[in-house]
C-alpha cells in the first residue's frame, strides 16, 4: 500500500496532535486526552500509524506519546493477546526499518518490551 497523502495524511496528523494535547479537567488540574481510549485504541493506532507511515514524524510522536500511556495499563495487570501483538509489533517495526541509528526509538522499544514481558502480566 501507498503512503497516505494530502487530506488523508493531513487527518492522521491531526489525530496525533489532538491526543498529545491535554485538556481541562476537574478541578482545574489538566489531563491527558489519551484518558478514556482502551488499551485496544491505542494498541490498533500504534500498529496502524506505523503500517501506513512508518518513516513519519508523526508516527514517533504518536508511539512515544503511547508509551508513556502504557505503564498506567500495565498497572491493571491483563492484556489481551492481540492488544499485545499489536504493541509488541509496531515498536519493533518501528525500532528496526524506520528509525535506524537513532537511540530514542530502541530505548523505547526496549522499555515497552520489559513492560508487556513483565511476569506480572496477566494476557486474556
């Protein structure tokens, strides 16, 4: 398949820019808008951003934004085995093709790893 282009990628841009921002919340503190999305959204949005783009800078943003919103689910303990697949593909593609030699995507991947390895993790 091709790379998405114009409108299409303009939307897929976007959808990366929204969720980084954060919002208002209750009592004045702000939270993130990853806040409501399944384990199983951020799971099919890691794997499709890197499917379709995998050399764009907005796929970095949107997986290193991800990351930091997968130690809050680890905390649940269960993981179903396609959320799992998933992760663990998108950041070793993303790690290995489209980022080589650059350290910030291999430390990711490698922190992501040790999450979804975790003995503690429980898959459904």
């Amino acid at each position: 398949g091709q790379a998405p282009q114009g409108i299409h990628k303009d939307f897929l841009c976007y959808l990366v820019d929204h969720l980084r921002r954060r919002v208002p919340g209750s009592g004045g503190c702000w939270r993130s808008r990853w806040e409501g999305l399944f384990l199983s959204h951020i799971s099919i949005l890691c794997w499709s951003y890197v499917r379709v783009m995998p050399s764009e800078r907005v796929t970095r943003q949107l997986l290193t934004s991800a990351s930091k919103q997968l130690e809050g689910f680890m905390l649940e303990g269960t993981l179903r085995a396609q959320e799992h697949a998933n992760l663990l593909w998108a950041y070793a593609e993303a790690s290995e093709q489209s980022w080589s030699g650059m350290e910030l995507p291999k430390t990711m991947f490698e922190r992501v790893v040790l999450l979804l390895c975790d003995p503690k993790l429980k898959m459904r």
